[in-house]
C-alpha cells in the first residue's frame, strides 16, 4: 500500500512542476504517470528483495530442522506488509506451510486460510484438513481456488485427483486429471494416474517425489530430510 502511495505521490509531484513551470497537461500528466509508475515498480523489487532475503535465510534453518526459529526469522517480514500488497498472506502461507508439515494443525489451519490465493500450496493443505475433517464441499471449493493460481501445476490436479478419490468420486477424479493433461500438454505424470484410475487401479503419487510427501498423505519408504522450504512466486510477492 505504501508504494502504491510514493508512486502516487511523485505523480502528482511531477504533474504539479510542470504546471507551476506553465507546461501544457498533456506534457506533464503522461511524465508523471510515467514516473509514479517506475516509482511503485522499482519499490516493489526493494521489498522483493527484502522478502526474498528472509525466506531464504529461513531457508536455511528449516534444512537444519530449525523451525521454530525459521518460523520467527520469516515473522520479520510482516514489517514490511504495509508496503506492498499480498506480502501478508505470503508470509501467512509459508509459515502454515511449516507448520502443516509439523502436523500443528490447528496452528497451521487459520494460516492457511489467511494465505494468499497466489499461495497455492498452502490452498492445497487447507483443502486437505477439510476433506480430512468431512467438509468435502469446503474442500473442493479450496482445490478450485488452488488450481486458479497453479492451474499449469501438475501436482496440483493429481493431489485434487487423489482426495476425489479418497471421498468415492473416482470419476470426478479422472474429470480433474484430463483437464490437467490438457493444461499441462500431455504430462506423463497425470495421463499415468488417469489411466490407473480408468483401469481402477490406485494413483501412484510417488512418481511426484518428495513435492508430493510434504503434503502429508503417504509416507516415504526412507526420509532423512525435512519437506523443501515452499518458496513464493515472484509474482506473489509483487502482487
């Protein structure tokens, strides 16, 4: 919000010299915009930087397994929150992403739900703790809110795949598979849980490795790390 208002601020500012210097508004007005503009862009990519700066120092302790001060290094962020929209509900999801990954879920849940939509993961855990819980209509509206933000994602259709197949909706779950083959342009992933399912087999989410063992829904034959830290899409933190 902040940069939003600098930028503002220097466009008015250069509109307002070019009208005290008796220029024409058509001269000042496109200049100002121009400015103000490069002005919001060039603060964005500041917080950016700050952002990703915390995440990836988080990074490095949740590798050690250090959550707890992973999860208070990525709460340094929320100062920059005024600063630019959607900065909150990055932070927000990621910390919920640890704490899913703990298996805290009634910390992890409000976290979640308070992630931006741009998180997809974090959209991802939420729908799986309200299948889990019995809400099944409370849980495909999420996967449909998850999918608008990752919709090129593979793994995201095979997890909404493989709950749809867990509530008894096998067909819904091949419906889910075709739209991500098609989105997706044929990925071998998908197209072989499809024709599992078509075969009424059960879907093998191990070919998504350790992506698919950070949600929690099947356990690896051997693990000697923690999930990967979920980094937030450039575009997330921009907003």
């Amino acid at each position: 919000m902040l940069n939003l208002l600098m930028g503002l601020g220097v466009a008015i500012a250069v509109v307002l010299v070019f009208a005290l210097l008796k220029v024409t508004l058509w001269v000042g007005l496109p200049l100002g915009l121009v400015a103000g503009i490069a002005m919001f862009i060039w603060r964005g990519r500041v917080i950016q930087q700050r952002l990703e700066a915390i995440f990836n120092r988080a990074g490095e302790l949740m590798k050690k397994q250090q959550f707890d001060p992973a999860i208070e290094v990525m709460k340094e962020g929320y100062a920059l929150a005024p600063y630019q929209f959607m900065i909150k509900g990055s932070i927000d999801g990621q910390i919920g992403v640890v704490q899913y990954v703990r298996k805290k879920h009634e910390e992890a849940e409000p976290l979640l739900k308070a992630a931006s939509y741009q998180h997809y993961i974090a959209k991802a855990m939420l729908g799986i703790l309200q299948w889990k819980r019995g809400e099944k209509k409370q849980a495909r509206e999420t996967f449909k809110l998850a999918l608008k933000a990752g919709r090129k994602e593979s793994l995201l259709y095979g997890i909404y795949a493989y709950v749809l197949c867990e509530m008894k909706e096998r067909d819904e779950a091949i419906a889910i598979l075709n739209q991500g083959i098609k989105v997706c342009e044929g990925d071998e992933r998908l197209v072989t849980n499809r024709n599992a399912l078509q075969n009424n087999k059960p879907m093998k989410m191990k070919v998504y490795g350790e992506q698919w063992y950070q949600f929690m829904l099947e356990r690896p034959v051997i693990r000697q790390e923690p999930p990967p830290f979920a980094r937030v899409s450039k575009r997330a933190i921009r907003g």
